[in-house]
C-alpha cells in the first residue's frame, strides 16, 4: 500500500522557519521524483517545489524560490520541504505528491501570522 505521511507544519509568526517531512512508503522510493504543492483557502492546488530521484535537481515556484528548499533523504524514504522567512502568504495546507501513480498525502497545515 503506497503512502505518503507529512508532519511538520504548525503556526509561526512572519519570519521564522519551518521544516516539513514526508515520510514514504510501499513504492520504490529512489526511482520518483517528489514533489511538495499547496492549497490556501480559497484558491487552487499550486505546485511549490519538485526534486528528482536521485536528488540532484529541484525546482520551484517562482513565489519561494531563495526562500525554501526541497531535500530528500532516499535511505529513509522522505522528502523535506525547508521553509525559511515565512510570509502569510505562505499560509496554506502543503501537500507531498510521488511521481508514482500520483500519490497524495493528506496534507499539513502552515499557518503563518502575527
């Protein structure tokens, strides 16, 4: 059974940092590209984030680019999405999708105000 679980999200004030995980499993891991999208309130699904297989190219959205950073640790089996200077914009439950079959997890959500 292909599953996707994300933690890591919570409330932070503008600014500050968040790290979320995406912990995977009944797939091959090292043969997808991952990647991490978003859902505000509101508004559609975006794309925020895609790393390769192997790790070694990433992608993003032009709205977090220098901001946050995609990683994955292929021993065990989890993507990370680092988030640095946080905006409220950023606000918004954050999804982790595998490039096998199109898997969802069920989300996280990031809140971020004063």
């Amino acid at each position: 059974q292909v599953q996707l679980v994300e933690s890591g999200g919570g409330l932070v004030q503008p600014g500050e940092s968040l790290r979320l995980s995406c912990a995977a499993s009944g797939f091959i891991f090292t043969h997808y590209a991952m990647s991490w999208y978003r859902q505000a309130p509101g508004k559609e699904r975006e794309l925020v984030a895609t790393v390769t297989s192997a790790g070694g190219g990433m992608n993003y959205a032009d709205s977090v680019k220098g901001r946050f950073t995609v990683s994955r640790d292929n021993v065990k089996s989890t993507v990370y999405l680092q988030m640095n200077n946080l905006k409220p914009e950023d606000t918004a439950v954050y999804y982790c999708k595998s490039h096998f079959r199109g898997t969802w997890g069920r989300g996280t959500q990031v809140t971020v105000s004063s």
